[in-house]
C-alpha cells in the first residue's frame, strides 16, 4: 500500500507554511476497464472520505488547513445549483467548527440538481441564490463582510492551495505505478470545470517522474479555461519549481452549455454502467468518459487512465 502519510510529508516540506487537515482515506484504488474499452485505466476517488467523496475532499484538506491557519471561521465559495465542490466544502466545514456560505448560480435543473440541493440546503450551509456570474462576483465582498471576513474558495476548490490535493493525487499515482499496480499511462483523462484537479495532476506527475499526458475534457464554458489558464495554475502552487507535464483542453464534448446534457455523455453513462457497473455524472464524468472512450476507438496508444471524480457517497 502506498504510504500516504509519507507523501503529505514530502510536500509540507517543501511548503511548511500551509497547515493540512486530514479529510481522505488514501491511497483510492486504480483497476482495469478492460470491458469498457482495451487499454483503458481507472484512478477511483469515488469515496477518497466518508462525508461525500470524488475530488473536492482533495483539495480541501489543504484549503480548510489554510483557512485555519489564516484565523478564518467561515468558507465563502460558489458554483452551479447542483454544486458538488459546494455541499462537499459545507460538509467538511461543518466537521472541522467552520461555517459555509454558497453562492448559487443558475444551471438547467432537472432530477439530478433537485436531489443535490436537497442535499445543500441540509448541509447547514448559509444559501445564497445569486443566479448569475456577474451578480455572483459583484456579491462575494458584502458577503465575505457579512460573514466576518470569510475564507474565499474560488469555483471546484482550484487555487494553488486547493491544487496541492491533486499534486499529492498524482505522486500517489506514481507510487502506484512504482509497485506494479498499474502500467505507468501515456495520458490521463479528467474533467476540466474550474481547472484544480488538472493543474495538480499536471504538476504532481512531473514531480513523481511520469511522463503522462494530461486530457483534460472541456465542460464548463463559464470559465475561462485554457492549456495556459492551467499550466499557469499549476506553476503558482506552493510546492512549484515551473516544469509540469503536458495539458491539452479537449473541446467538442460540452454540449450546449455548462450543466447541459449529451448524446454522447448519455451513452457513455450507459455503457460504463453496463460493462463496469460504474456510476457516472451528466455533467463531469459522463462527458469525459465519453472523451477518452472516443480517444481510444480513434486508435491512440495507451494506457489511458480515466480519473473518477464523481462521488460515491450520498
């Protein structure tokens, strides 16, 4: 098993300032899609901890370290209705005696966002429904005031704080690959919605000696995101020395929008299910499974490792 503890210590020893609270039980498992697709990997952070699980946990083991160590007692953060960076940042807020304040921009609603919301406004969170971006971003000051100087968490938890969660994720991964469990992979895949989880990975896998590639899949168009937006985040983490591996924004799986649904991500959702029994979101996950399934059927070499960042816990 991959000592997680050694590698937390390798990267506050790079960065001694930054506090971390500890929210994952870690390493996540890697297996085989073999009957999804030849050659295809998965990194499951399905239940990376216990609250609510996929990425968010990650990253913010080290945002709510940092807002601790600030002296802060609340967390002001934002993202669509169906929020899932929002309710996993109110629950952990809510475990380490912080308060949460969301910030709720409009997406379609359909079955998916009803149930989340739910789950949101049972979080304890304080709920504003702030509706579009402009009216967000010229909200966030009264509401940090009005909230007593709170800790801004910007959209998916992707500063170069929150970013650390997926440069300690990928030297996970190169550990992983060190003791045979997985082959070391030509790409890696995973959503790209505020930018964090692919910064950290493309840092965090230049450090661990792999040479991966990565995909990220284009699904948010309310931010701009580009390979120099996330090269540059990664490059302003605490633990950065400026060399990170390759990024490519992969664009025509977005569909009509932020939150909007797709042929494609539908049957992707369908045949992960089928073959795997693997659980899939219509927003993240199902557009960047269906990105790499495309990749691997066009003939590109592998392994590719698809990231799941979808939680497992409801």
């Amino acid at each position: 098993m991959v000592a997680r503890h050694a590698i937390t210590r390798l990267l506050l020893e790079r960065s001694p300032s930054l506090p971390h609270v500890e929210l994952c039980e870690l390493p996540t498992p890697v297996r085989p899609l073999e009957r999804l697709a030849d050659g295809l990997w998965m990194k499951d952070d399905s239940r990376t901890a216990p609250l609510w699980g996929g990425n968010k946990p990650r990253k913010l083991e080290w945002l709510i370290g940092d807002a601790k160590r600030r002296g802060r007692r609340t967390l002001l953060t934002f993202g669509g209705l169906a929020t899932n960076h929002g309710l996993a940042t109110a629950l952990y807020a809510r475990e380490h005696g912080l308060r949460c304040v969301l910030a709720l921009l409009d997406q379609p609603v359909d079955e998916h966002v009803e149930r989340q919301l739910e789950r949101i406004h049972a979080s304890g969170a304080h709920v504003y429904v702030t509706r579009t971006k402009a009216r967000t971003v010229a909200l966030l000051p009264w509401l940090a005031l009005r909230h007593g100087r709170a800790y801004l968490v910007p959209p998916g938890g992707s500063s170069p704080v929150g970013a650390l969660g997926f440069v300690e994720a990928a030297l996970e991964l190169g550990e992983q690959v060190r003791r045979g469990e997985l082959p070391e992979p030509a790409t890696v895949w995973c959503a790209l919605g505020s930018g964090g989880t692919a910064a950290g990975l493309a840092l965090g896998l230049r450090l661990a000696g792999l040479r991966t590639k990565v995909c990220a899949v284009h699904v948010n168009d309310g931010l701009r995101l580009t390979e120099r937006t996330v090269v540059r985040l990664a490059r302003r983490t605490p633990v950065s020395a400026g060399e990170v591996n390759e990024v490519e924004v992969v664009h025509g799986y977005l569909g009509g929008g932020y939150g909007h649904g797709t042929p494609a991500a539908v049957r992707a959702i369908e045949r992960a299910r089928d073959a795997e029994g693997l659980t899939l979101d219509p927003v993240y996950t199902g557009k960047a499974m269906a990105a790499v399934l495309d990749h691997l059927a066009g003939g590109a070499a592998g392994p590719a490792l698809y990231w799941h960042t979808y939680s497992g816990v409801h």
